[in-house]
C-alpha cells in the first residue's frame, strides 16, 4: 500500500479541512490504508489539544447537573463481543484439519508430489485463515458496535459493525439483490435532528451478498451517534441525501 | 493531558474535561447558552458510544463539541473564531504546554491552523483567506500539527 502522497491530505482531513473530491478520495484510500488511518487518529488526537489554546470562559455550575442529567438515560451501545461468528471459524479450523489429516495420509504413502501440492493447498488454507482472523478481529473489540437491517417486519439482510478502534464500518449483506447498471446502494446514518448522513456506497454480488469496509467520515464520527441506519439504492456515484424512502433501515442494538 | 486507561463515570469526565469543553465552546460559538447545549449533547453521544479510557473520551469529546458548535456559531462567535487566541494565554500545565507549542510555530502554520480548528474552514477558502497555493495550506496543516505533537511530547504532555 502506498500511502506517501495521501500523508499530505491527512491533517487536513483530521481537522475537517478536506472537502469534496478530495475528501471522497482520501476516506477511500483509508479504508485500505492502516497507515494513514493511524496517522489520522493521532493527528485528530492532536487537534484535540487545540481546545487549551481558546480564551478563558468559566463554566456555570448548573452545566454539569445538566450534563449528568442528560447522560444519566445514556446507556453505552452494546459490545459485540457476543456477536456469534463462530460458525465461520469453525469452517475454516475444519478445513485445515482435514487438509491436515488428508497430508498425513498421503504422507504415509510416500506420494511426495501429492505432498507438496496438499502443503501448498495447506499454506493456501492458513493464509486464507489470516486474512480471514484479521477481519474477523474488526468485528471484536472494546469499541465495535453494530446495527441489523431489515424491511420493516422482517428477518435481517444486512449488519453494519462499527469499529470505532479502526474508524471503519464493516458492511455485510446478505439476500439483498444487486443493483441493476447505473445504480448502487448507498447507506445513511440517522442521527436526532440532523440531515442524513452518507455512510457509503457499494453493490452486492450476483448472489446478494457483501462484505465490505467503509471508513468511518469526519461528519459521521463529529455526529457523536447515529440512532439508525437506512439502506436505499441512489444513481451511480450517490446521492447527497436519499432520493427515496429506506429499504431497510435499523437502530442500533442496546442489550445488556 | 495526562492518559488515563481506566474508564470513568461521566461525572468524573466531566469534572476533567468540562471546562475546557465549555471554554471551547464559548469561544467557538460566542454564545453562553449554546454553548451549554453543545457541551451537553456532546458529552451525552460521546459516553453513548462507549468509554474506553479517559484519553479516548477526551479526543472524541472535544471534537463532538468543536463539531456541534461549528453548527451552531453566532456571527458574534464568527468574528470571534478568527481573532483567535492562539497563543495569547500565559497560563499553565497543558495550557502553557500548548500555547509554548503553538508560538514555536511557523506563522504561515499558525495562520492555517487557527482558520481550520476555530474557523471551520477547508483548505480552499483558508487558501483563498491566506492568498496560498492549496498544496502549500496542506503542508502548513500538515506540519503545524506534526510540530505540535512533537512540542508536546517533548513537553512530557500525552496527546
């Protein structure tokens, strides 16, 4: 991953600077970037100091009651460590046993050259493992939270997993018919009292199905919350707000 | 400020970081009473997303405020975002720590710091206001957060 000529748009993005082209660019290059999605977060950490530098101002009193207050009915959206990807797991451990206990066997026989083709199926298996555990790992953690979609009254076709570690979005669809040419789908985040706010766009593969990371955008995480997600399918390219009404649409989980 | 990995209740977050949110607030804003509701909001959504250590609180905290009073700001506080103070306040621990940070930087970084953190502005119109090339303001940002950080840790300050 070359990152180099993005690190010049990265304290301009973490300061809410960036707009446009560029921005749209630069959150893509993010989403496949850890480097530049590090640098982000620490620069943004840095801005963040920049409050000690506004004039003096003495707080009222009455200000942390009303804060305590607000915040009291405020419960912390769920973790998802409960989330059940298990199944998964599962499937890819299974495979490697059984190209495991299928190696020894051959072994046995002193076939070398089926040997060094199951080694290379086995390393195929364990890389595929890798890369599996990493975005599995997005999933977990002590800041992810997630949201279901589904048409009202209806089973789930697609889950939203917010990784606030990672500042990305891991979409994943299932059951949801792809776009047709010159359409795609565009999720949106809801929050009290503001204007939806783009979360990305994406299409589904001919079975339906999705998964995808989508980097978390400056308005998004400046929003603080999003109180629901909504699912509609927009022209080539997105829409700056819905054209129509939600496909699907679902608040995040609050279970404890 | 000083990381602190344990989470805390939000009484105690607020009694860390209340003032200086309030402080930001007010300057963004130039309006007390907005000032009390955007500190509010952004304290609320930020312990709704889950504390997991004070440190993390802190950077969201502070940005939910600088968004929400961005969204909010009076022509008072307009006016008042670009006269700026940085580093006009001698005071101390991570005030001094900043504003010695922020003296030791480049005009033209200082400059196009001020107008994106308390003006809200993008890179084209902090262009437009400082008659620079688009690149260069990038590389002003760029640089005047990287030098900062830099102070700052040297200062033995945690960002």
């Amino acid at each position: 991953m070359t990152h180099e000529p993005w690190m010049g748009s990265a304290a301009a993005y973490a300061l809410g600077s960036l707009e446009g082209e560029d921005r749209a660019a630069f959150e893509k290059h993010l989403a496949e970037c850890a480097t530049c999605r590090a640098e982000v977060q620490e620069l943004q950490e840095t801005a963040a100091m920049l409050a000690y530098a506004a004039p003096p101002a003495h707080a009222p009193g009455a200000l942390r009651d009303r804060v305590l207050r607000e915040s009291r009915d405020v419960r912390p959206l769920v973790r998802t460590s409960r989330v059940r990807l298990f199944p998964t797991v599962a499937w890819l451990a299974a495979a490697a046993s059984l190209t495991l206990a299928v190696l020894t066997g051959v072994e046995l026989r002193g076939e070398r050259g089926e040997r060094a083709k199951l080694a290379l199926a086995l390393d195929s298996v364990r890389a595929e493992l890798g890369a599996r555990d990493s975005t599995i790992a997005a999933f977990f953690g002590p800041e992810v939270h997630v949201v279901s979609l589904s048409p009202t009254g209806e089973k789930p076709s697609m889950r939203v997993f917010w990784n606030h570690t990672r500042n990305i979005f891991i979409v994943t669809a299932f059951n949801v018919p792809r776009a047709p040419a010159g359409k795609t789908y565009q999720l949106w985040a809801i929050a009290k009292n503001k204007a939806p706010m783009s979360m990305g766009t994406f299409n589904t593969d001919a079975n339906g199905r999705l998964t995808a990371i989508i980097p978390v955008g400056n308005v998004i995480n400046d929003a603080g919350f999003i109180d629901l997600c909504g699912l509609t399918m927009e022209p080539e390219g997105g829409s700056s707000q819905p054209t129509e009404q939600p496909r699907l649409v679902g608040s995040w989980r609050h279970t404890d | 400020m000083n990381a602190v990995e344990s989470p805390s209740s939000v009484g105690e977050l607020y009694d860390r970081f209340g003032a200086l949110a309030y402080r930001l607030a007010v300057s963004i804003t130039g309006n007390p009473a907005i000032a009390e509701r955007v500190v509010s909001e952004a304290f609320s959504a930020t312990w709704r997303k889950g504390v997991t250590s004070n440190s993390r609180f802190f950077s969201s905290v502070m940005r939910a405020v600088r968004a929400g009073a961005m969204q909010n700001r009076t022509a008072y506080g307009r006016r008042k975002s670009f006269e700026a103070t940085l580093g006009t306040e001698d005071g101390r621990g991570h005030e001094a720590a900043v504003t010695s940070a922020l003296a030791a930087l480049s005009e033209g970084e200082r400059s196009a710091l001020a107008l994106a953190y308390f003006g809200g502005l993008g890179v084209e119109a902090i262009a437009s206001e400082l008659r620079q090339p688009i690149p260069n303001v990038k590389a002003n940002l760029q640089a005047a957060l990287h030098n900062l950080r830099s102070v700052l840790t040297e200062r033995g300050v945690a960002v």
